[in-house]
C-alpha cells in the first residue's frame, strides 16, 4: 500500500517537472528548432480536376457546356475529334463550350481536360449526332381564299397560311413523333391552336407525321398593313433553331389590293454614250386601295412627275426624264388609309446613257467675207475669200454669174478651215455668187456674192492692227479673267476666231462690226498654255493678224485620302460610319470643283458640295451604317475636258 502511494506521488512531481520545462523551452524560442506552433494546420490538397457531365450527345448548331470542377487553373481543354467537334484549346474560366461541326453519322468523341499542374480529368464521352432539322427553311404558304389566291411565302390579311418543317435523321429519313415548338418573331399574326379555350397563340408545340412534318396553322388579322413576318421553329429534343420570313399582304375592305402597272423596271437609254434622255414620258396606272393616291419617290430631282395626287383608282401618273442619269428611282405610292404598294412591287424607272458614241457639237459655217465689190474687173483680177466653223472639209461652187466668161475657183475641193479660197476669170459687168459647203449631215451652205458693176472702187485700207497683240497670265491664273482686244485698220467688219490651244474659248462677239471695236475672250482654263486668236478682216486681199493668251498649266486633279473604311466593332474603337466625319482635300485641276454620290440615292450628306479654290475641302457625314462602299465623284471646270476624281468610304457594320 505505501508503495502505491509513492509511486502515485512521483508520477504527480515529473508530471510537474515536465510542465516546467516546457515552459522554460518556449521562452527560450522553443530551443532545438521546434517549431513555434506545433499546432498549425496542414495547407489543403487540391483533388485533380474532374469535369461534368461525363457524358453528354450535342447536335451541329446547338451549343452544349461542360463544367470543370477541382484542378488548378487556368485549365487547357483537348478533342480526341476536331474535324467532328474543335474545341479551345485555352479554357475562360471553368466552363468548355462545345460547338460541334456537321457530320453525316453518329461520332463518337472525347474531351479531356488538363489544369495549370499537368493533371487531367477523367475524359467526357461525347456523342456527336447529325442535326436533325433538314432543310434549313420553313416552308409558308398562304392558304386559297374568297379575295387572296394562294401563293408562295405570302399571306394576306384576314386570311390564313400553312407553315411546315422536316425533322429527319440519319440518312435524311423522317422522324415521325419528333416535338417542334413554333414561335412568332416578328409581324401581326398568330398561330392556330388546338384549345378552344385559347384558339390563337404566340408559341405552339406539335408532333412530326409519319414523314417527319411538323405543321401549323398561322391566321393575320384582316386590315393588317403590308408587312414581313418572321416564324421561328425549335427541335425540343435538341434545341436547334430555323427561322423563315414571308410577306403579309395587306387586303381592302373589297379584296381589291393596292397595286400599279406596269410593274418591274422601265430603262430609258440616252441618245449617245455621254448623254441621258430628256422629255422621256412614263404613264403609271394605280389600282385598288382608297383614293386619292399619293406619289412621290426617292430622287426628286431626276424627274418630273404629272398627274399627282391621283383621284380615283385606274388613274394615272406621269414620270418625265430631264436628262439626269440614274438607277432604279423607286416610286412610293400611299392611299388615303396609309397603305402602301409591298415592298418588291414598287415601280422602278432607270435612265441610263445610250450605246452609240456622242456626235460632236457643230458650228455654224461662216463665210468671210460676205460680199466683194469691184469696179472694171478682168479675168486677171483675183478675189478671195474663206470658210470658218461647220465640219471641214469644205467644197466651193459658182452657184449663180452673170458674167461672160466662167468663173475660175481655186481650190475648189478639200478645203480645210480657214483655208482661202481665190475666185478669178471674171469680167464687167457681172454679178457672181459663190457657195460653200461643208461636210456635216445635213450639209450648211454659205456664200459671197462679187459684184463687178463698174462702181468707183473703196479707196485702198489701211493695215489691220490689233492691240495689245497678247496677254500673259503665267504668274496667275486664267480662270475667270476677260481678256480684250482691239481692231482698228482693214475693211471691216472682221471675224475672230481660235486657230490654235483651247478651242472651247469664248469670243464674243465674233464678227466686229466697224474698226475701233473691240472683242472679249474668256472661258480659259489652266490646261494649255498658248491659245491663238486670228482676227480678219472684210477686205481683197484678206488681211488678218494672230493675238494670244497665254494660261499657267495646273496640276491634274488630285483628291486626298482616297478611300476611308469604317467597322461597327473596330479594334481599337472607331467610329461607325453613321457616326464618322469623312474629310477629304482638292488640288490640281480647274477650280471650281463640284462635289456628288456617284450613285443616286446614296444616304450621307457633303459639305460643301461645290469648292471653289485648289486646296480647298470637304466632308462626308451621316452615311448608313450597311454593308456598302459609297462612291464620291469630284469634277473639275476644265470646259474643253473635265477632269474626275472618285473617292470612297467603305461601311463594314
């Protein structure tokens, strides 16, 4: 018994002893490297990623997901089939989008996915099927009734249509008990239902036939105006989706629909290659609807259009050309209700330049002088006289003598403008007329008339001068400048007109009357350097003195930048083009230079639309954000040969 109790008692003194040293060992920093606290917790072991769920059937066209749980990201995901189903190699977060591709049969593939430490899943067995919805349409059809015939993708108010989708499987054969849920998008219909509690609905699920059919019914209410509606069809069992679009037509309250005649494009060509037609008539007749009808279009300025508003229904409206070119100008016709013709049925007119090249401009034939008088004339004397404008060469005949002896012309044939020709072998007293004809069809004639009557002849005149005998705008510029000269000396009246550089030069007038009267050359442009005027006068011998104008040569017509491109999701941002402001810059060229679309119609708005200097500006704004590359032709002054630029802004939205 003592024993027991002095065993007792020593386990209780080192029991206490050991206490004690422990506490002795913290406060010395725990002595022997033991750690601080021998209590802290183990850091937890991350499992190895696993991924749900382990099975899964996708269908082409139909998203499916997998979800990663576990793994240290970021994870990296990897097909066993990447013709059959790809997939992103680098994972966003934990979830694995599968997107698989067509395929003819059942594929069997499968993902595996690996985190951030080499680790990967246990692989997802997928089952990659054909997409069972074949084709990729729905077909509508509007159903036989007392007003509206039944015709493809068109249903009409108050009446109904059929809408119908196969659903097939491998090897494109039917599947017959397949569920199909149609659901309105878009436009005032509705569906026909089997409830009779709720006959017309938005959304209604049916079952395929025995061909793999899934049909509905689709009911508009009378009175709808012409729209496009929009069906979309579901695979419940896959959840793929098809959509189809059809028109619905609008309907009167008699059946008669808004119409006019004739349909489709009216082509009107021009005259010549350079030229659209003016003074064109179209008649347009309007049917059905409620009058009066309203007319108008979307290029008012191309046309004119007669008859408008029209009153009764088989009235008619005019549209006449102005010699404006377009393209499919569109008529838009509204009835008294607000209906309009549906879209597709507008009538389109076109005016476009003919196919044979342009005939140039003719002038009128001159002859110079238009009439000689002689005293005591003898065959030896010689008279002389010339042809301007018209189309050369040019013939001359004695059309009329009462002279004795033959008139002699040489030469007679090939003359070119301004060639003179010498008339002698007449004799007193006589009277002899000579005509010219040019090359032009039809022909013009002018002529000179001799008259040899025995009269005191005109003291001989004086010689033909005419001041300043040039100008020199080198350091400048021509355009606009009014270059004058004065004739004095010779027999008037006298005849200017251009030899040489820029023929399409004003002079005006071209036939100065008496001496000391002047004449203005203007209409110059910057493109050719030296331009010659003769000037003539009325006398035998003809006498004549050369003057010119001399012009600085510009550049030719340049246009920076030229071509802007604009994207609705630009990297980085950038404007759109609804939002976009176009600046472009002129130079070179014959100022001033104007500014247009290229094609008609065009949504968007330039200013300024006429330059007036070379280093002026403009700008293009408020385009449509469509697909579409807007065209931008610039023109410059030069009369004689216009000179183009075409610039151009692509939307890409």
């Amino acid at each position: 018994m003592a024993d027991r109790l002095f065993a007792a008692y020593t386990r209780r003194i080192g029991a206490l002893f050991g206490v004690v040293g422990l506490l002795v060992l913290a406060g010395c920093g725990g002595g022997s490297g033991a750690p601080n606290n021998p209590y802290e917790p183990e850091p937890p072991v991350i499992p190895p990623p696993s991924v749900l769920p382990t099975a899964i059937t996708v269908y082409p066209g139909t998203p499916a997901t997998l979800t990663i749980t576990g793994g240290a990201p970021p994870f990296r995901a990897f097909s066993t089939d990447a013709t059959a189903l790809p997939v992103s190699a680098n994972v966003a977060g934990d979830t694995v989008v599968l997107v698989a591709n067509p395929v003819t049969e059942s594929t069997k593939v499968q993902v595996t996915v690996q985190d951030a430490r080499g680790l990967t899943s246990t692989p997802v067995e997928v089952d990659v099927k054909p997409a069972p919805l074949l084709p990729s349409l729905i077909t509508i059809t509007g159903n036989p009734g007392a007003e509206c015939q039944s015709t493809d993708n068109t249903v009409c108010s108050g009446g109904t249509g059929t809408a119908r989708v196969r659903v097939t499987g491998a090897g494109g054969v039917g599947l017959k008990g397949r569920q199909v849920r149609f659901d309105t998008v878009q436009g005032n219909f509705q569906l026909v239902s089997t409830n009779p509690a709720q006959p017309l609905v938005t959304t209604f699920t049916t079952t395929t036939d025995a061909n793999g059919d899934a049909v509905v019914i689709l009911s508009v209410p009378a009175d709808t105006p012409t729209q496009s509606g929009i069906l979309r069809a579901t695979d419940v069992t896959t959840g793929q989706q098809i959509t189809g679009s059809f028109l619905i037509q609008q309907m009167t309250v008699d059946g008669a629909v808004l119409s006019v005649l004739p349909l489709g494009t009216t082509t009107i060509t021009g005259p010549d290659t350079a030229t659209c037609s003016t003074g064109v008539t179209v008649t347009y007749f309007i049917f059905g609807g409620t009058p009066p009808y309203r007319v108008n279009t979307n290029f008012p300025q191309a046309i004119a259009i007669g008859g408008a508003p029209v009153t009764k229904s088989g009235g008619a409206f005019t549209a006449t050309t102005n010699g404006t070119c377009f393209e499919n100008l569109t008529f838009v016709i509204t009835d008294a209700t607000g209906r309009t013709i549906p879209s597709g049925s507008y009538p389109l007119i076109t005016n476009e330049p003919g196919e044979r090249a342009p005939t140039p401009p003719v002038t009128p034939l001159v002859v110079t002088p238009g009439a000689i008088a002689k005293t005591n004339c003898v065959p030896a004397n010689t008279f002389q006289f010339l042809g301007t404008g018209g189309v050369a060469p040019y013939s001359a005949v004695a059309t009329s003598s009462t002279s004795p002896t033959t008139p002699v012309l040489s030469p007679q044939t090939g003359l070119a403008a301004g060639q003179a020709v010498n008339v002698s072998g007449l004799t007193s007293p006589s009277t002899t007329t000579i005509t010219l004809f040019d090359s032009a069809s039809p022909r013009q004639s002018g002529s000179v008339t001799i008259d040899c009557s025995g009269t005191v002849p005109p003291p001989p005149p004086s010689a033909l001068v005419v001041t300043p005998p040039s100008y020199n705008y080198g350091g400048g510029t021509c355009v606009g400048q009014m270059s004058s000269f004065k004739v004095t000396g010779g027999t008037p009246p006298y005849t200017a007109f251009v030899t040489s550089g820029q023929t399409a030069a004003i002079i005006n007038p071209t036939n100065i009357a008496a001496a000391g009267g002047s004449f203005v050359v203007s209409g110059l442009t910057n493109t050719v350097a030296t331009t010659n005027v003769t000037v003539m006068d009325s006398g035998s011998p003809i006498l004549q003195q050369v003057v010119s104008v001399s012009c600085p040569a510009l550049a030719g017509l340049t246009v920076q930048p030229a071509s802007y491109t604009y994207s609705a999701n630009p990297t980085p941002p950038a404007p759109t083009c609804a939002a976009a402001v176009s600046n472009f810059v002129i130079q070179g060229g014959t100022p001033p230079y104007m500014i247009a679309f290229s094609v008609p119609g065009t949504t968007g708005t330039i200013n300024p639309a006429l330059v007036t200097a070379s280093g002026g500006g403009f700008s293009v704004t408020n385009l449509a954000n469509t697909p579409k590359v807007n065209q931008i032709t610039i023109t410059d002054s030069n009369t004689s040969q216009a000179a183009t630029s075409v610039v151009q802004i692509t939307c890409n939205p």
